[in-house]
C-alpha cells in the first residue's frame, strides 16, 4: 500500500519554480533514498512535502488523503516529521529542552514517555541531558535533531542529509541508528543523501532528481549495480 504519494508537483519559492514535475511513492515501513547533484531540488522536496514552501501544481496524497496544501503542523499532526539539512537544533537550549520542544503538541506525560524512548534510542544523549545543544559534536547533533523529530511518534519520517559534515565513522554510526530506527519502530523513512553509498545500502529503492525533474529510479541494491548511475552521482 503506498503511504505517500507525490504526483507530479511543481513548486518553489515566490514565484521562482524549482520542481518541474516531481513523483515519488512510498509504501508502508519503505526507506527510500533521494541523490542528485547539488541545488537539483531534492532539499526543496522535502519542504514542499512538509508543507514549508507552495505547490504550484500536482498533488501530494497521504494514506489516499489529498493533503497537497495543508499545513506544517497540520502535516505533523497526520504524522510527519521532517529533519532540515541544517539548524536542526536549538543550541542554546539543553538537550532535554530540545527533546521537549520536539515534543510541543503532545501531553506532559507523552513528552516525558518519548524522552525516556529518545534516552533508548540514542544513549550518548542521555549521558548529556542537561548539556547544551550548542556543546554538541557534530554527530551529536545529527543524534538529537533525529530523536527531536522523533518525539511526535511520526508515521513519516524524512531526513535531509542526515551525514553532512560528519566523518565517515561517526556517519555509519548515524546511518546505523537510522536502520535501528526503522527496524524497532516501523517508519517510512526519506533519506536525502550527497553521499549516497551507505544511505542506500539501507534503502530499499532510491531516486535520482536532476534540475527539478525524475532522472531515474529503481531498488536501492540495483542502483548500487548500476555502473553509469555510479560514476554520474555516487563517485564512482
Ligand atoms: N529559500 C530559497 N529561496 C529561493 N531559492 C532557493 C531557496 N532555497 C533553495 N533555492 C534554490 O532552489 C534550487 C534547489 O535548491 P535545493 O536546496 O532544493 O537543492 P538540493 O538538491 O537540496 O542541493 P544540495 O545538494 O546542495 O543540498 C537552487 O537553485 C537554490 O538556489
Ligand atoms: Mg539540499
């Protein structure tokens, strides 16, 4: 059954159109990874998805529901939930503040209940609770901006660029956290990655987008096969 549907949408900012026709799918507990080549539009999905920026034309479907206008905290509460490429974090509040604000539209209870879950999840921020956001690595950072998203127990979970700027260890630990993820608690995950070996790995299909438009899509494992997509966008 597919979960979300995006049908063709084009979208940008003001009147400046970035997505020229857009489809992906996504079937129930999928991962699906999102590559491409830099300003191809694959962050501006994400954010058209979310509801953070206009659709021009096309239609985005939840559960068979039409919800290509609606709002951000409409789309969260439906279950989305959406980690930004960069300032996912609020580094002047305390990692358990972080989590709480993640957190804003459920009961007292429910937010501590997710707290003590995001402490499961991702220990190393449990040992840092009452720390600063801003005193983070950059992989525990990645770690908080996830459990963050997290906090409202989505059904759809997307991720933009979730290894940027962290060292090739530190980026397996973050994608080994993302396939534990969907492994113990059943997500839809969108990964949108730059380096796209491992994102993949942990996929079970992936699109390429160039310039605002469907380049190519297949499963993940053949599009790790597939010499000419390779050398195009994943280095060789
Ligand atoms: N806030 C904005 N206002 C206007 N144009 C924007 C804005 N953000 C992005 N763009 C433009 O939209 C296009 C696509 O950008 P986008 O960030 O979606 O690309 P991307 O595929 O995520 O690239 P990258 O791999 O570098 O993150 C680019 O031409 C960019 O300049
Ligand atoms: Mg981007």
């Amino acid at each position: 059954m597919k979960i979300l549907e995006v049908d063709n949408i084009f979208a940008g900012y003001g009147k400046s159109e970035i997505l020229h026709g857009v489809s992906i799918y996504l079937e129930k507990n999928e991962v699906i990874t999102i590559i491409g080549p830099n300003g191809a539009g694959k962050s501006t999905l994400l954010k058209a998805v979310m509801g953070y920026i206009s659709i021009f034309k096309g239609d985005i479907y939840w559960k068979g529901e039409k919800v290509t206008q609606l709002r951000p905290d409409e789309k969260v509460n439906r279950g989305f939930a959406y980690v930004p490429q960069l300032g996912n974090v609020f580094p002047s509040l305390t990692v358990r503040e972080n989590l709480e604000m993640g957190g804003f539209i459920q009961s007292k209870e429910v937010i501590e209940e997710g707290i003590d879950k995001a402490f499961e999840l991702f220990p190393i921020l449990a040992d840092r609770a009452r720390k600063k956001a801003g005193t983070l690595s950059g992989g525990q950072r990645q770690m908080l901006g996830m459990a963050r998203a997290l906090m409202t127990d989505p059904e759809l979970f997307m991720l933009d660029e979730p290894s940027a700027g962290l060292s090739p260890k530190v980026s397996e630990e973050v994608f080994s956290t993302i396939a534990d993820i969907h492994s113990k608690m059943g997500r839809a995950i969108v990964i949108i990655e730059q380096d796209a070996f491992q994102s993949l790995n942990i996929s079970d299909r992936g699109y390429v987008l160039v310039m605002g438009q469907n380049e190519f899509e297949d499963k993940a494992d053949k599009i790790l096969a597939n010499e000419k997509i390779r050398e195009a966008y994943l280095g060789g």
